[in-house]
C-alpha cells in the first residue's frame, strides 16, 4: 500500500487544486492527544524501502528513476532485514526546489510502518538508527496545544499561536529561514524551508476514526506548507541536479563516495 494522504491544516498556504483540509475539529482532536511531534517538511522525494524493494508514490512496482540509485544500493545491504517493516523518507538525492547545505544523507526517515500501524516517533528514531539513517529534523516543543486551544474561540488562531510559542516567530516567518538543513531557493537564491508536519507521536493506524476522513488519508498526522513551494517543472526528470552532501566519507561503505564524483 503506498503512503496515504496527508491532509493540510486549514492555516496552511502552499495548497493546489487536488490538496484537501483537515476537517473542522483536527486542532482540539489533536489537542487531546497524549504526545504530539513537529518535524521540518524536507523538499524531496517520497520513498518507501520494504523487503520487496524501493517505492516512489506508486507501489505498483520498484522504482528504476536515475535519481535513486543510491537508496537502490543501500536497499540492497538491508533487504534482508526489514521483514514486515516499511520506511519511508524523504529522498534528497535530486535537488528540487530547496537547496540544502547541510544534508548529512541522501534519506531522511519520517514514518515507519508495520502491517496495519504507524510506529510511534520514538520507534522511528529507533528504527532508523539501527539501519543508519537520520530522521527529518525535529522542532522541539515547549508548549502545550490544549492550553491555546483554552484561549481561543477559533481553533486555527490556537493552532497559529501555539505554533508560534514553539518556532520563536508566525510559521509563516519561519518558513522563509533556512531550517535546521541550511535550506535555500535555488532560483531566488533566499533561505527558505517547506514547512511542517505535525504528527500523533504514539503508535496509530491511517484512519483512528477520530475526524471525518477518507479511508487513506490521515486523522493523527496534518501538514502545513509555505506558499508557491513548488519551483521546479515538467523538465524536472531531464534536468535534476544531485544535491550535495557535507561529508562524503560518513556513507561511503554504500555508494555515496562514488556517486559524489559522477
């Protein structure tokens, strides 16, 4: 199964025609978790790595694009090993609209899934240690949601405040820094990151049925992204720029040695 939908937060700007919402009511069911986790949305690809291979969006079968080859190689050390695990992460092998100065991998692990369930936060840490991968990086919350829910009559203004309490500024101002991967606009040449992923950090199914979504779209895990995040084209598969990392040598024992000087 490939990866479900991630909804948007109603606050979230970088939106297209197809893009749906969370429904009324996310932020206060969100609120009334037990753990919350916000991460960086990284400007890649989304790849899943299983014990029958490594998938783009479409699971119908392997991905052969040239811009995975080295998540191809590292599959083929570990293959062996996943079972009934599912990775996915955010392939950053080419380059697409954000330029990042400080990659440290070319795969940046943000879910894990086994059978029917999600892992919680911690097991995906833990997880992509064991197989030597990063996770995307991790915005440090200091705030509880269900004290801003208690302030505000909207929801949305406690989602944008709590948001704030965290980031130290609007999301919307922190999205035009570079992140904690030292992200920039390869055409405007200004620091910028995609956004955020707010997530239920315990264990959870797609669909827990606590809000009125689709069968494959999320409940326990919301989006919010920057505005006109998308800067490449149709020519994008012709023209791809491998992206660079700070220290070769750390993954070489997989490929990324060779591949850097191609």
């Amino acid at each position: 199964m490939k990866y479900p939908r991630s909804l948007h937060a109603q606050i979230s700007k970088g939106t297209t025609s197809d893009d749906r919402f969370m429904p009324n009511g996310y932020v206060e069911a969100f609120s009334k978790m037990k753990n919350i986790v916000m991460t960086e949305k990284l400007d890649g690809q989304n790849n899943c790595i299983s014990e029958k291979g490594v998938f783009a969006r479409s699971h119908a079968q392997v991905s052969r694009h040239p811009w995975d080859k080295p998540l191809i190689e590292r599959w083929n050390l570990i293959k062996g090993d996943l079972q009934d695990l599912e990775i996915f992460g955010e392939n950053m092998y080419g380059t697409h609209s954000i330029v990042y100065e400080g990659l440290e991998s070319y795969f940046y692990v943000f879910a894990v899934r086994n059978k029917d369930k999600w892992l919680s936060w911690d097991e995906v840490k833990f997880i992509a240690e064991c197989f030597d991968f990063p996770t995307v990086p991790e915005i440090g919350l200091k705030f509880l949601l269900s004290d801003f829910i208690s302030q505000h009559k909207d929801e949305n203004q406690a989602l944008g405040a709590w948001l704030k309490a965290n980031l130290g500024m609007d999301w919307e101002e922190s999205v035009l820094t570079a992140g904690q991967l030292g992200g920039y606009e390869e055409i405007s040449q200004r620091p910028c990151s995609e956004g955020f992923v707010v997530r239920n950090a315990e264990e959870f199914s797609t669909n827990e049925g606590m809000l009125p979504v689709s069968k494959n779209e999320f409940d326990s895990l919301f989006k919010l992204v920057r505005m006109s995040h998308v800067k490449t084209d149709i020519h994008w598969s012709k023209t791809w720029k491998q992206a660079r990392l700070i220290d070769y040598n750390k993954y070489k024992w997989y490929g990324y040695e060779y591949l850097s000087e191609k």
